[in-house]
C-alpha cells in the first residue's frame, strides 16, 4: 500500500522538480547503447542501469519493471529514486515517523523509522527536519559519517494559537540538518499522550523533506495529508578526491571537455559542471554543448554574433554606440559632432563633390551641345535663305496668306521622325513623307537629297510665289523649314486620281502591271492605250485628245533626260490641244479663273493637272522631275 502511494506521489512531484532540473532534451545523458530513462525517472551517467553503463558500483541504478511505470531504486537497495539531477542531487522518498494515541491516552500507532546510506549523503542545504502537532517533540540522529543527534518541539493549547501555513513552534516545528549525514533515526514522542489536544490533534508527526516542497496546514493537525513518505534530497559527487588530486589521474578524472570541476560541499569527492555559456552532460564526451544565447532575444539590443561558449552584443545600425545588451548600457544614439568621425565627413565631403562635379558636367555638355545644334540650325537657317524669305514675307503680312516657316522638330514631330511608314513616295530628288501637324492637319513634306547653294535666292523667289498660288488644280504650298541642310518643303496632301484608275504601284497585280508607269509604256508600244484607261476617261473623253496627251505623257516617262520635253513645251501641247476647237472642254462654259495664267506668264515654272499628278521644275536642284506618288503627295 505504501508502495502505491509512493508512486502517485512520486508522478505528482514530478513537475514540482521539473522547473529545477537543466533542459537536456536536447543532449545525450547516457553513454551510447545505454538506458537514459527508468519509467519516468532520467537516468544520466555517470548513474546507468547496468554495466558499463555507469561510474562506478556507487552509481547503479536498479530499475524495477514490476512496477507500471518502472521505478528506480539506488544500487539494490529499496531506496526509491525520483530524480537525479547533473548538479550533484539526487531526491529520494524517506518514510514518516508516527505517534498517534486514542482519547483515553492508548498509543495506538508508532513509527519510527531509520535510514542509512553508504555512498551519499543527505543534503544539509536542501532539507529540513520538521515535526507536527500540539503536544510534540522530535528527535533525529546518527552515527555514520558526522555523529549528530538534534531534533526540535511544537506546543500549542488551542487551534486557535496555530499560524496556518508558519513552521515557528507552535503546531509546527523545523531544524537544519547537520554536514556528512549519512544515516538517521527518527523518533517522535509526546508529553501529554495528546489528551489536552486530541479534538484537534491525535498524532505527531516528523520527517525529513526537501526544503519547499512541504508546506504547514492546520488542518495537517487533525489529518496530516503528506502520505507515509516525504521526499529527501541527496548529494552524490565522484569518488573521494578533491579537483587537484582527481586531476592528477586524468584516466579517472570524470570532468570532460567545456566543463569545470567543483569539491563537494557535503563530503568527500567533486562534481562536474558545464562551462559558462555550455550546457549537457559534462561527465560524457563532448556532452557540454555550446549555447546559441542569440536565440534570447532579450540579451542584445540590436545585433548579437554567438561565439563558442559565449556571445558579443553589438550596435549595428550606424550613427549607434553602446555595448548593446539590454542589461548594459545599449544602443544609443550617438550626437551629430560624434557621430561620423573626421574620415566619414571628408569621404562624405568628396563624394558630394564628385556628384556635384558630374553633375555639372553633364549639364555644361549638355548645354554645349543644345547651344552647338542651336547655332547649326542657324547656320542651315540663313544658309538656305530663311532672313531673305522673312523679309518678303514681311511685305505680304496681312495682305494674303503666306508662307509658314517650320522648325526642324515640328516637321520631326510630324513624320514620327521621319519613320518609313511614313514614306509617301521616294525619287532621285528626294522622299516625301506624310505628316500630321499637331493642329492635326495632314500634310505632304518632301525632303530633298541635294541642293544648289547658287539658286538658293531664285528658290526663295518661287516658294514665296507659290505659297500664294491657291488655285483647285495646283497642290498649295503650305510653307517650308529652313533650318535643315537640305530645306523641307510642306504642301497640303492630295489624294492621287490617275487617268487609270489604278495605283501607280500595286504588288496585287501581275507581275508585268505591277508598275503602272512601265505598264502603260508597255501598252503604248502595243497600241493597248484603251484597255488599261479608266472606262470613265473613254465615255466623256476625245479618242483623238487621248491619244495625243497619251503620247505626250509617254514621251515624259522616258529614261534619260535629253528625251523628255521641259515643262514649258509640256505646257505648250496642252495649250495647243485646249485650243483645239473640237475639244469636248471648250463645249463647257469656263470661267476665267481657270484660263488665266497662275504667274501671270506664259509658261509655269509648276504645272498641276487635273489628274493630281504633278510635274515641277525644282530650281534648287537645277532638275525637271515628275513626281508620281501612290495615295497622296
């Protein structure tokens, strides 16, 4: 029965000890092969439960597996062990002495029992010997080890005088325990036989119990709950030498690497310990570990570095000194004049310097360069004549509409930068490109390959006449940019009509009919004329004018200059064929615009037909050119 009591006990203590008892979990406590538990008990050597397992015959473990869970019994005595602990403990239950007497005064029940230890003595630091009731006085006492005998008396009259939970005499009464006690006998008596206080107080009680882990209860008086055994702490050490001469033998000594060695306080022999900043078993091999104390994140402020056995705290962030632990003076800011020392505020200085000086320079080239195309586009500006044309345009201003001159990057702009998807058609002269001014008016801006630097004056005289041309049958002139090596001109955009019909080039067709110019000369050859004219052309038109204005145009499309007629005799057949009194036009009543003279001279300079195409002398280019464009010019 006792036996059983002692194992709810035991389980129940066991998280009263937990809290003092060094996390190993994560160490080995056993050597390897070997038991590391017994039931709920752990067993770390240099205790073992066989051999091979532990020290020496003084560290055996027996473990009783009869018992559900199996209990721990020192060497093969009945001494009940519940825990063993690395820093020299062990804790043991030890029976209770009883003196318990009826109301007439009989002894019913006694008890007095006794202990004895070969190997370890019981801990006059971490017990204390204490005995119970009203009409009480107990005695304890040894012989092996330190000779001793000492005990203590507890009185009280009424329960009234009795201070619950206070160990000062009356009720309850305690005393220490002697150095190097390795036996004992308890014995409890009574003065009275209980009879003044037996309502309240038949019994006495006394034992020896770990420090703490009994507190006094009055009611303990009328039925004492602590159970036929209370728990007991022993010292263990190794052997029975101190440190120094334990060293002397390193074969035997018992203290492994990281850890120290301390002499018992009760006894003879030494314990071992971890190093500071170690933790585990420090009577195995490489059983004392290094601990990461930087997982406490209440030890440094801002930076922590872990170091074998140790740690550093640190101040991290700049501008920061300190020793950087919490505990320490950490990190504090450190005021502007100290803060960056005399290096960091020249590096700091040269730096901005330098970005400064980059800075600077990037933006004087900048300038330089801006300032350079600025003066370019002048140099291009009065070069191709742009003060002779503001002076007359200044002569017209407010008269008529005049010329506008462009700038370079309005006309970029305008053609997405002169992209070929803009490209409306492309000649030996130059490419005309399809622009869309911001007012998003589309326009025709052809860009000249060459240029005459000596009829630059004769082709300002011409653009300033043709911006002032507006007449239905002539692409108008919009203006022009000077400020190009090669002027721009701009003209309102035409959709072409061709006497055809068709597209001057389509990859659509044949592969002989794919150029309409070469395909209609081809035609002619064949006296095929009226095959490829629009139907339109041959229902109102005079076969006999068709045919000569045929002709005239394929004496245009020759290849090399010298057979091409010039734009004055060009104008002179049309003339002759206006004349013409068979003429189907002359039938029509014509108004006198479109007779008279666009310059007021016999022959133009730029003849514009009905059909949209146009044929122009370009006097900057000191070339005839016939520009045919596909879809507008």
């Amino acid at each position: 029965m006792a036996l059983v009591h002692l194992a709810i006990l035991q389980l129940t203590l066991l998280w009263v000890v937990e809290a003092s008892i060094v996390n190993t979990n994560a160490f080995p406590l056993a050597k390897d092969g070997c038991e590391d538990h017994c039931g709920n008990v752990r067993i770390p050597y240099p205790f073992g439960t066989r051999e091979g397992c532990y020290f020496n015959d003084s560290f055996l473990i027996t473990c009783n597996h009869t018992y559900n869970p199996p209990l721990a019994f020192l060497t093969d005595s009945d001494i009940n062990v519940t825990d063993i602990r690395l820093s020299g403990e062990m804790l043991i239950y030890a029976f209770v002495a009883y003196d318990c007497y009826n109301r007439t005064g009989g002894r019913v029940y006694t008890n007095e029992p006794w202990l004895r230890l070969a190997k370890f003595p019981i801990s006059n630091t971490r017990n204390k010997f204490m005995a119970i009731g009203c009409d009480t006085y107990a005695v304890i006492m040894g012989s092996e080890g330190t000779s001793y005998a000492t005990g203590c008396m507890s009185l009280c009259d009424s329960k009234r005088d009795v201070v619950d939970g206070s160990c000062s005499g009356i009720g309850c009464c305690e005393t220490a325990i002697p150095r190097g006690v390795m036996d004992f006998n308890i014995s409890v008596s009574s003065y009275y036989k209980h009879n003044r206080v037996w309502e309240f107080n038949p019994c006495s009680y006394a034992f020896v119990a770990e420090e703490g882990t009994y507190h006094f209860s009055t009611q303990d008086l009328q039925n004492f709950k602590g159970g036929d055994m209370m728990p007991m702490v022993l010292n263990w050490a190794i052997g029975d030498q101190n440190c120094s001469e334990a060293k002397k033998g390193l074969e035997s000594y018992a203290c492994m690497a990281n850890s120290e060695c301390h002499d018992s306080n009760n006894g003879p022999g030494y314990q071992c310990s971890c190093s500071k900043g170690y933790q585990g078993n420090p009577y195995l091999k490489d059983g004392c570990q290094d601990i990461d104390e930087c997982l406490n994140s209440t030890i440094c402020v801002q930076n922590c570095t872990n170091l074998p056995g140790t740690y550093t705290c640190s101040c991290q962030l700049p501008g920061y000194d300190g020793d950087g632990k919490w505990d320490g003076t950490g990190c504090k800011l450190i005021p502007s004049p100290e803060r960056f020392p005399l290096i960091n505020r020249i590096s700091l200085g040269v730096s901005v310097s330098l970005l400064v000086l980059v800075l600077g320079i990037s933006w004087l080239y900048w300038g330089l360069k801006r300032r350079k195309l600025i003066k370019l586009k002048e140099k291009f500006f009065k070069q191709n004549g742009g003060f002779l044309l503001q002076q007359q345009l200044s002569k017209h201003s407010g008269s008529i509409e005049t010329t506008q001159i462009f700038t370079a990057e309005e006309l970029k702009k305008a053609t997405n930068n002169y992209h070929e998807n803009r490209i409306l058609g492309q000649g030996g002269q130059g490419t005309v490109y399809k622009g869309i001014l911001p007012d998003n008016k589309i326009v025709a801006i052809k860009k000249s390959k060459i240029i005459d630097q000596s009829q630059v004056e004769q082709f300002i005289n011409e653009v300033s006449i043709l911006s002032q041309i507006n007449h239905r049958n002539v692409v108008k002139l919009l203006g022009c940019c000077l400020e190009t090596e090669v002027p721009l001109l701009v003209y309102e955009f035409v959709t072409n009509e061709l006497l055809t019909g068709m597209k001057a080039l389509s990859f659509e067709r044949p592969e002989k009919e794919r150029n309409l110019a070469m395909h209609f000369v081809s035609s002619m050859n064949e006296s095929r004329l009226f095959e490829i004219l629009d139907q339109r052309m041959l229902n109102e038109g005079n076969v006999e004018q068709l045919n000569e204005v045929a002709m005239l145009a394929k004496r245009c499309l020759k290849l090399k200059g010298e057979g091409r007629p010039t734009m004055k005799e060009v104008a002179m057949e049309l003339e002759g064929l206006k004349a013409m009194t068979k003429h189907p036009w002359v039938k029509g009543n014509m108004s006198s615009e479109e007779t008279e003279y666009l310059l007021q001279k016999p022959y133009d300079d730029c003849v514009s037909g009905v059909s949209g195409n146009s044929a122009c002398y370009d006097s900057i280019s000191k070339q005839d050119s016939i520009s045919i464009l596909d879809d507008g010019r």
